[in-house]
C-alpha cells in the first residue's frame, strides 16, 4: 500500500517545480503504472517515494510506515529498481546478490531459492560469477532486479524496469509482477512503454510539469477523454 | 581542420571542467567561497615550491658561474623537463589514448583517426605545460637576468618552452601507439595502474635517495657534484634535444637560431610522424581491445551451497563489500594501502642509509641503535615510535575517502534499510583495520630492526591502537562532511579528493598539539607511567568527541544527500 500526500519537491531554489502537489494512493493487490513525458517528474516522485530525495512538502506511507519516520521499517519493505543499473563493478553478481540478502537480513535457505529462481528465469547462472563490470547494461538490469525483489517486498518500486531487458525476460518479469499482485502485494512502475502499462496495469496515473494530471483504470481514463488507446489518451493529456 | 578544432575545443572544455566551472559559478554560488579558497591553497602550495625550486636552481646557477658554466642551469632544467615529461607521459598518454571512456562516442564519428589522436594529444600536450612551466620558467628568468640577455633570448625561450612537451610526448605516445599494437594491454588496465604506481613511487625514492647522497655536506659542495655528476650529462647525451634547448638559449646569433630551428624541426618530423602511425594503427588497437570476456563458471551445486550459507549480520556485509571494492581497485590499493605499509618500511630504509652516509658529525646507524636503546632515551624513543604510529594512522586515505568511493552507487547505501549509524561502524571498522595493520607493521619493523624490548613494543602498540581510532574516525568524519560523490573515474575518489589532503592536515594539527603537549610533560621530569597514562587518557578524551560527532554526521548526511 502507498500513500501519498500533498507531495511537492523544486529545484534550483525553487524555481522549477519537479513535483507539485502530488497526491496518491495505490491499495495492495494493485498494479500500479506511472507515465508521463520526460522530465514530467516520474523518477523524483519514485526517488523520493524510496527515500534517495528529500521532499520539499507532503508525506509518503509505505505499507503504513512514514518514509520520513519510520525510514529504516519502510525501507525494509520496498524492492527498488533505480531507471539506471549503477551498481559495484567490482563485485561478482552473486556477491552482490548475497550482499543485498545479508542487509535485507534474508535467510539462507530463503536466498538460496529466490537467487537460484531469479538467475535462472533470466539466465544469468554462468555468469552469476563474473565481475559485474563484465556485464551488458541488460544483465546488469537483470542483477539489480534481482537484488530488489530477493528479500520478496511487499511494495515493488520499479523504475523502468524493461529498459535493457531482452523480450523474453521482460515477459517473465511482467508475470511476476502480476503474480506478486495476486498475493495481495503491490506494484508502482514507471514506463514509457504505454503497450505494457495498457495490459499490465490496475490502474494508471499520468504525471504531467509535476502534476497528476489523469488517474484510473484503462476503462476510467478512455471515458474521460473520449478515445480508446492509451496512445491517444496520453497524446492528447500531456500536449497542452 | 574545422573539424579537429571543433574537437579539440570540447576536449579542452571537459579536460578543464570549463562548462561545469561556469554552472558553478552562475547556478550554485554558494559553492564559490570554497572554490576560491581551494584555488588560493593550491596557488600558495604551488607557489611555496616554486620559490624553494627557484632558489635551488639560483645555486645552481651561480655554482655554474664560477666553474665558467652558467647554462648547466638550463640543461638541468631541460633534462628534468623533458624526462619527467617523458616518463610520466607513457602512462599519461596511454590513459588518455586507448582508456578514455570517450572512445566509444568517438569512433563512431566521421572523424579520421589523426584527428581523434591529435586533438588527444594536444590536451595532454596542454596539461603537460603544467609541468613543464613551473620547471623551466625559474631557470629561464634566473638564466637570461643573470647573464643580461637580450630581446631575441626572451623570444627564443617562450617558443622553446611551448614546444619543450612535444617531443617527450610524441616519443612516448610513439611508443604507446607501436606496444599497443603488439601487446593488447587493453585487457590489463589494472596491472597497467599497479606497474604505473610503482614506477612512480620507484622514481620519488630514488630522486629521495640521490638528493640525499648529495646533500650530504655543504651546499656548494653539493651543487658542484650535482654539476659532475655523470647522470645529468648521462641523460643530456642520450637525450639530446636538451643540449640543443640549452645551446639554443646560450649561442649567440647564428648558432643560437640553428639549434631553436634543429629543435623546432625535430619536434615536428616526432609530430608527423606520430600522426602517421596513429592514423594506421590507432583505430585497429582501440578495436581490438574492446571486447571483454567472461569466465562464465557455472555455480556448481557444491560451490552454490557454500556462497548461500555464507549469510552474515549487515554490518559485517558491508565491511565485507568495503574491502572488496578496495582491494579490487587498483588504484585505491595504490594509494590507500601501499602507503600505509609501504610507509614504515620507508622509513626505516631512510633512517639506515642516513645512518650509513653519516660523516663527521653524524651518528652511524649501530650508534644511533645503542642510544635509542639506552636507559635516558627510553621515553623519547618510544614517544618517537609512537609518533610515527601515529603519523601513518593519520595519513589513512581509506578513511578520508570512506563515503566518496562509493560515488555513484551511493544510492544503494541510501536505499538500503541499515541505519546510517551501522553504515558507517562498518566503515569505520574496515578504515581501522588499516590502521591496526600499519601499527602492527611498524611495531614488526620496531622489534626487528631497532631491537625495542617487549614492553616498549607493548606500550607503542596500544597507544598506537589507541590513538589510531580517534585519527581514523576524524579523517573518516571530513569525508561524511564533505563526501565527494559524482566522479567517472576511482582517480578521482581517492586522488584527486581534496577529503583526504584534509584529513592529513587535521592530523598532523592535531599529533602537534598532542606532541608539543607530550614534550612539555616530559621536559618537567614527569615520571615515564604517568606520561603514558596522560597520553592515554588525552587519547581517550579524544576518542569520545570524534566517535560521537561522526555518527551524528552520518546521520545527517545520509539523510540529506540525496542521488
């Protein structure tokens, strides 16, 4: 579940507003797409839903734990996929994977079963042992969404996560997203790719100059404007 | 033309940050103040060695006079120039050749390879002049006012001290350029940084132990063996385009023109021929270290077992990733660690070759050792040990540079549900075991060589531990204050962090006052316990303070920096 309230965040002194005001809220069991134009402050909102920027204004609740507050208990239920894998080169893949399970205080027999389900749905196994610096930008996608989902988050916070992914392991992330949903979880996603937040998403919000300018189902928004695709709707929305 | 011109522009802007200097300036004016007075410190650094370099080579010049010799001022100036352009230029130029991160947006471009090389080149040709300047102009100025030269001599040094880089640079990117294309050291990045860290640290020691040798005696005695010394006339012969600068700059009329004309020629056949060879092979290296290749070791199911079982508490993870990244990063182990072992080890070679060289009115080394080990100089020979403990401890990069290196990957730091409190006990952790480790090399280098009994050993070890953990949690706190956090290249972490010049000087503050404090209670005849325990307690004191202002400032600033 996430809560967001009243959120606003500028920049250069407060000239250019990134966010504005921006209230939300994504119930468990949801799929939750989030589009806009570049620079229409999708990745601030996610970065500071995930506790990487500091709001100016405004609240945000994570399964009930405010990311101000209660950091650390909010922290430990979200699975975060930053839209650009920066990730320590120097580590191999499964020591960084084993390093993310040992903060996110995993089990063995827990991370031994999520690694090895993980690496093998995006067939990263043989490479599981070489240095992350040998990797393509799409495993090194694969590695982090891997690291984030391996302690099973209730909260999934993913910023673009099929850019880089190859067309199968992108089709077996978006079934376990829905999978993940199914349990009773949450999912907020970033994307450009109006295709997949069509048929993934429960519901669809459209940030605009950092404001939400359209929220809803597929079916709430086509009644709003008019027309039927999510291309249009979102062509028409974001050109004023 | 256009086009290289083009390019060497952008190169000039991003070699010298120009752009990012200009946002700086217009968008965040807060960050001024401590721009300028980062750049009047390095002026008045810089400005400090130049007056000391200045007055050397106005001995020099004046040893020179009276043997009838006054332009050996400029052949020493030229030689040294040239060779430290040189050697430096081969690592210098192979980073910026073949390992620019630049490469890949290059070579795509409609731009010939020549192009690409000359634009290259001439950016390191530019930042050479950083050091080809501060070398030359002294002795150029110190030279032509001391003999009254005239208007043509002026002339002829601007020009001869713009094109001194050219030719120890074509030379050595003509070397770089024919290796490259034999040996693929593309793949070797990191033995390239190891081998050039050496080389470096090598030639410093040996310049160390040459100036040392000479210096043993008066100055002008000195001088005048410089003068005679075979080595500058050794390297003047096999590298003679320093005679011609100098014969350039001393021949009068005719003579003088020849040799700037020999000199101006030369430089640019390297140049031409330079460009030549870049242009075949240049492209064809650069290519064929591109790809990278993997191990690909599948986990074997018995390999598998052992990595998942390893589960640890997440402090213990992060020391362990600490360390890791460390020591798989050649440079932070160059400069972070080398140092800190290396440095005790130096440190006693000095003090025996001092001993050795000694004449009249120094100590030989047996005689120095039997006095630090009689009874009256107990105290002082410990609280020395104890001092060079805690120099090294000080002097630890791997603290100051604890939250930089993370850079870019510091939001995972920021992400992850462990208090920053933790974060930072685990940096702290790792930091300290790299100053237990220095303490216990020199307490090893103390027993072996200086024959220390078994309690003064005692005594420097744990006051040396003791002291070790205040100094590591405050070069540690200057970087959580201050953490240097975008950056492309690990240099720039650990080198280039002015972090880690801080925490040296806030110790050496510091180990002064401790010191100056220390000889006062010794010199009041306090019994030798009891200046241990002082020491201890104020050490102690210390400790308290700097523990709790770093975990506030973690706090705060894990909280307030934001990627």
């Amino acid at each position: 579940m996430i809560e967001i309230k009243n959120l606003s965040k500028a920049y250069n002194k407060g000239q250019v507003k990134a966010v504005d005001n921006l209230n939300l809220h994504v119930q468990s069991g949801e799929i939750f797409g989030f589009l806009g134009p570049n620079g229409a402050g999708k990745t601030t909102t996610i970065k500071m839903m995930v506790g990487l920027l500091n709001p100016d204004e405004g609240s945000i609740s994570i399964n009930g734990y405010d990311t101000k507050t209660q950091s650390i208990q909010a922290k430990s239920t979200i699975g975060y996929v930053p839209d650009n894998p920066d990730i320590y080169d120097r580590l191999t893949g499964i020591e960084y994977l084993n390093f993310m399970a040992d903060v996110y205080r995993v089990s063995p027999e827990d991370r031994q079963k999520r690694i090895n389900d993980f690496l093998e749905m995006f067939e990263l196994s043989d490479a599981a042992s070489d240095l992350i610096k040998s990797y393509s930008h799409g495993m090194k996608q694969k590695l982090v969404v891997t690291g984030a989902l391996i302690h099973n988050p209730a909260v999934w916070i993913l910023d673009e996560p099929m850019v880089g992914l190859d067309p199968k392991s992108a089709h077996l992330l978006k079934e376990y997203m829905r999978k993940h949903c199914e349990q009773g979880n949450t999912v907020f996603f970033s994307t450009h790719i109006l295709e997949v937040a069509e048929k993934l998403c429960d519901r669809i919000g459209i940030i605009n100059k950092g404001k939400l300018i359209a929220i809803g189902t597929m079916a709430e928004l086509r009644q709003g404007s008019g027309t039927s695709s999510l291309e249009n709707i979102f062509l028409e929305l974001t050109e004023e | 033309m256009n086009l290289f011109f083009t390019l060497f522009r952008t190169n000039l802007n991003l070699n010298f940050g120009i752009s990012a200097l200009k946002y700086r300036f217009r968008k965040e004016s807060k960050k001024i103040p401590e721009t300028l007075l980062i750049v009047i410190g390095i002026l008045f650094g810089f400005g400090s060695l130049i007056g000391l370099y200045s007055f050397l080579m106005y001995q020099v010049f004046s040893a020179g006079l009276n043997l009838g010799q006054p332009e050996i001022v400029l052949t020493i100036a030229f030689v040294s120039a040239q060779f430290i352009i040189l050697i430096f230029g081969i690592f210098y130029i192979l980073g910026v050749f073949y390992f620019g991160r630049d490469l890949s947006m290059l070579i795509p471009l409609p731009l010939s390879p020549y192009q690409v090389l000359g634009s290259k080149f001439a950016i390191v040709m530019i930042n050479e002049y950083l050091t080809a300047l501060p070398l030359l102009v002294p002795p150029i100025i110190i030279y032509g006012m001391g003999t009254g030269q005239g208007f043509f001599y002026w002339v002829k040094a601007l020009i001869l001290v713009l094109a001194t880089p050219a030719i120890p640079l074509t030379i050595a990117s003509i070397f770089v350029i024919v290796l490259m294309r034999f040996a693929n050291l593309r793949k070797r990045k990191d033995l390239l940084t190891i081998v050039g860290g050496f080389v470096g640290l090598l030639l410093s020691l040996g310049l160390n132990f040459w100036i040392q040798k000479l210096q043993s005696g008066n100055m002008v005695n000195s001088i005048q063996r410089l003068i005679e010394s075979d080595l500058i006339k050794m390297i003047g012969q096999s590298f003679p385009p320093s005679i011609w600068a100098t014969l350039a700059l001393g021949g009068q009329g005719f003579s003088g023109f020849a040799y700037l004309l020999l000199f101006l020629f030369v430089s640019l056949l390297l140049l031409a021929a330079m460009l030549r060879l870049g242009n075949q092979f240049f492209y064809k290296s650069v290519l064929s270290g591109q790809e990278s290749t993997r191990k690909r070791k599948v986990l074997s199911s018995k390999n598998e077992h052992r990595r998942f079982n390893s589960s640890t508490s997440p402090m213990m993870a992060i020391i362990i990733r600490e360390w890791r990244l460390l020591l798989r990063t050649p440079i932070y182990v160059l400069n972070g660690l080398s140092g800190v072992i290396i440095g005790p080890f130096i440190l006693v070679l000095l003090f025996f070759t001092q001993g050795s060289a000694g004449g009249s009115g120094s100590y030989t080394t047996e005689q120095l050792l039997t006095l630090i080990n009689r009874p009256e100089f107990m105290i002082t020979g410990t609280l020395s040990a104890l001092c060079i403990v805690l120099f090294t401890a000080g002097m630890n990069l791997v603290a100051s540079t604890s939250l930089s290196r993370e850079g870019q990957t510091f939001w995972i730091s920021k992400m992850i549900p462990v208090k920053p409190k933790v974060q930072i006990v685990a940096k702290l952790l790792q930091a300290y075991s790299v100053a237990f480790l220095s303490v216990l090399v020199t307490v090893i280098m103390l027993a072996l060589f200086f024959k220390f009994s078994l309690l003064r050993i005692a005594i420097v070890f744990s006051l040396g531990l003791l002291g070790s953990l205040p100094l590591t949690a405050l070069n540690l706190l200057i970087d959580v204050l201050r953490p240097k956090l975008i950056w492309t290249n690990p240099h720039e972490a650990i080198k280039q962090n002015l972090n880690g010049l801080l925490g040296m000087l806030i110790s050496i503050i510091l180990l002064l006052l401790i010191g100056a404090g220390v000889i006062f209670i010794v010199m009041i005849k306090t019994p030798d316990s009891l200046v241990y325990g002082l020491l201890a307690l104020v050490l102690l004191l210390l400790t308290v303070p700097s523990l709790l202002g770093l975990f506030n400032a973690a706090e705060r600033t894990y909280r307030r920096t934001e990627v």
